[in-house]
C-alpha cells in the first residue's frame, strides 16, 4: 500500500509541526484549512510559513524540537527532512 488516508476532525484541536520548511508549510496549510490550532516548532521558519501562522492565529517556535512539545497536543506531525 502506497497511501494510508486519514480523516480527522482537527477544529479547534492542538496540532504541533515539528520543521519549518516547504514541507511544513505543505502541511500547516491543510491543518490550518482544516480548523486547527497550531503549532510550529523548528530552529528556523521560513517566511512564507511565519506568515501563515500569523495571519491565522497560531504560534511559531524558534528552537529545536524538544519532547516536552509533544504535552497536550491532539496531532504532531514530523514535517522535515532532517
């Protein structure tokens, strides 16, 4: 199998992204689009992501992933190629 479809109702759910390149970005938008609150942990974010997160409300983390920021959260994606 190539594919695993998930479906989850993710308004007003905590949603961390851990990376903060093209693939988060990729990835804040559908979460984003989908209602949820989130999360963007990484040491750097690119712009275009800073900004999506702003214009929506959610948060933007500079520093590297810990474990603690996994702690209440409903859905954490691993959004980057390190």
């Amino acid at each position: 199998m190539d594919y695993l479809p998930l479906f989850f109702n993710l308004h007003q759910r905590k949603c961390l992204l851990v990376g903060g390149g093209d693939i988060s970005f990729r990835k804040a938008e559908l979460v984003t689009q989908a209602g949820a609150k989130v999360t963007v942990v990484a040491p750097l974010i690119q712009a275009e992501l800073k900004s999506l997160l702003e214009d929506a409300g959610n948060v933007a983390v500079l520093r590297p992933f810990i474990d603690k920021d996994i702690d209440g959260m409903d859905l954490i994606v691993c959004a980057t190629n390190d």
